[in-house]
C-alpha cells in the first residue's frame, strides 16, 4: 500500500489521481473515472469532486491501493 500525504483537511478525487500520478493532468480525470474502478474504503466510487481525507483508502484498478496520510 502506498502513502499519499496531504497538508490539507481534504483532497479531491480528481486531485488525488494527479498527485498518486495515475493520471497526467486534471483534464484526464473525467475520461480515466468512466474506464477505470475506483473504491473508496471498499466502496465504489467515480464523482471526481469526492472528498477524501486522513484515513481513507483508495483502490485504484491497474494502479494498486493507496492511503491519505498528512504530510
């Protein structure tokens, strides 16, 4: 499991697929949600504005499962 860090209260989804480098830009978000699955604690998710915090952890098909740590 990888550790992505954050020095703020929350992320987006879309924010976090750039900083996890799953993605190369925010315009890619929208296209990469539609082909890929992503879970968000076990749960399936794909709204790229979703909030993630300290704790949660994200599964990322093709990408592997990451954590949100603070920096």
């Amino acid at each position: 499991m990888k550790s992505i860090g954050i020095s703020t209260e929350y992320i987006a989804l879309g924010q976090f697929l750039k900083l996890a480098e799953c993605i190369g830009t925010g315009g890619e978000v929208k296209h990469f949600l539609q082909e890929k699955s992503v879970l968000i604690n076990r749960e399936p998710d794909n709204r790229r504005g979703r909030k993630l915090r300290v704790g949660d952890v994200v599964e990322v098909e093709g990408f592997g499962t990451f954590t949100i740590t603070t920096r």
